[in-house]
C-alpha cells in the first residue's frame, strides 16, 4: 500500500485478521468521552475538566470480544494465570505467553501508518481496574509486517480480575517520535514572555478568590459552580486565545473497505428442470 504525502488526511490502515463471520465494530471503535467512574462523580464534576475530556476520546479503542475472569498466583510461571472464558473454546480469549503475572491479547489488525508515524498503544485512558495494570508500548507500525499484543500486569496475586465482553482493552494513539526528538526543551522565566507574568498573577489571584468564596457559600458562587475560561479558551479578561482550541475530539471510525462478499444466490423454487431421457 503506498501513502499520498500530499494529503491532508494521511491514512490510519488496519489490515484485517478477522474471521469473515467477526464484525470490525465488536472489535475497534473511536475512544469515547463517557467513563463510568466520571458518570457517578457528583453532578458528573469531573466533565468539567476539558484536559481529561480530550484524553478520554483520544485514539482508537480495542475491544474484549468475550467475557472472562483472570487470577494470578503470584509467580513467574506461564501457567500461574488462570483464565476462566464465558464462552468455552472461545478464540479471541487472552493467553499467559510471558509468565511474570502478564496477561497477552492478541489483536486482531496489522496496522499501518504513514512513513515516520508510529502507534503508541496503552490501557483505555483514564480507565482504573483494580488488580490489574495496562503497560505501553510504541510500535514502528510504518514498517512492522505482523501484529503486536496489548498486554496488562497483575498487580496483586490471588485476586481475581474481570473482562467484560464489549470493555476496551486498549486504545492507540498515532505519534511522530522524530518530531518529540526534535523538541528542544528549555527553562526560562515567565517575564521572558511578554505579558505572561501579568495573566498568570490574574488567574492565580481570581482562582485563590473563587475558591475562598465557594468555601464560604457564597450564593452567587455556588450558583456559577465554577470557572469556565480554560474550557471556553478565553483569558480573564474575555478575549479569545489565538491558540487552537477544541472541547472535543471529532475522530473518524474505521471505515470498512473490504471487498463485500456476493450475495448467495438462490433457486426459484418454481423453476421447473426440463430432463429429457
């Protein structure tokens, strides 16, 4: 496959291993906004914050295609994982592969990204499981010609740990690891920038006295319930920042361009065979 360097929209490919009775959307979806754990926060508060909104919809999500729980006895052995499947003989069911309290999916995609693009691939953002802890990995999927595992550590033995069918296993993130080489970080002071010095001393003192009115239940206060500005892009004073800002991430889904199979072709139940002896 070869990639148009002229296009704006440079190509996420995914190379399917599926079964031809498998749906890509059992499989594979854009990261959503909702966490469940957000949901249940108090007036869901936790929406408010803009920064972990975008990181919850950032990249692709991978999805759990059967239900199962998973127990890990402590050692370093490949068979100290016990895996016990909702459905029997499923074949999309994880695997200890590594020993060491690892538990391996295998995903069902080879991927393929544009020349000096990678994948980064880590648990779902900003989703918590007890027991069990998701661990990254950055693949060279611009050139890699076979699949990579998502894999999860155990953090405590003998503690069981459930998948649900439909639960996100992981998500991938596209990265450009030459562009964050490139970056030259540096420390300067804040007066270095024009105007810096005098915005962050507003904010710091706004903040200070909002807070310090909520705290003493001032109506109007607890009426506003919080300070907007960041989620609105705009500074103190009303004005809109020149940097590009987004409430939300707009992601494409996987299109399926697969060639459709023929449509089976039945026999007229009226049709009549003409046999001559």
């Amino acid at each position: 496959m070869s990639f148009d360097h002229a296009s704006d929209n440079p190509p996420l490919v995914a190379f399917s291993l599926l079964h031809e009775s498998e749906r890509p959307d059992d499989f594979l979806r854009v990261a959503p906004l909702k966490r469940d754990w957000m949901e249940k926060t108090p007036d869901r508060f936790a929406y408010r914050c803009l920064p972990l909104n975008i990181a919850n919809m950032l990249g692709w999500e991978l999805i759990n295609p059967v239900g199962f729980e998973a127990t890990w006895d402590g050692s370093d052995h490949k068979d100290g994982i016990r895996i016990i499947p909702d459905v029997e003989g499923h074949a999309r069911m994880p695997v200890s592969h590594f020993g060491s309290g690892i538990l391996t999916f295998h995903t069902p995609f080879l991927f393929r990204t544009p020349p000096g693009i990678q994948l980064m691939t880590t648990g779902p953002i900003n989703q918590v499981k007890d027991g069990i802890a998701p661990l990254a990995g950055v693949i060279e999927t611009d050139w890699l010609p076979f699949t990579f595992t998502m894999n999860w550590k155990f953090t405590t033995g003998n503690n069981p740990v459930r998948f649900e069918a439909g639960e996100p296993i992981a998500v991938i993130v596209p990265v450009m690891l030459s562009m964050i080489e490139a970056m030259e970080p540096q420390i300067v002071d804040m007066k270095d920038e024009e105007g810096l010095q005098d915005r962050f001393n507003e904010w710091f003192t706004s903040r200070n006295e909002f807070n310090d009115r909520l705290a003493q239940g001032d109506p109007e206060t607890l009426k506003e319930g919080w300070q907007r500005h960041y989620f609105q892009g705009k500074h103190l004073d009303g004005l809109a920042s020149n940097a590009e800002h987004r409430t939300k991430m707009n992601l494409r889904s996987f299109e399926d361009r697969r060639p459709k199979p023929a449509p089976f072709v039945g026999i007229n139940p009226n049709y009549r065979m003409n046999i001559k002896a």
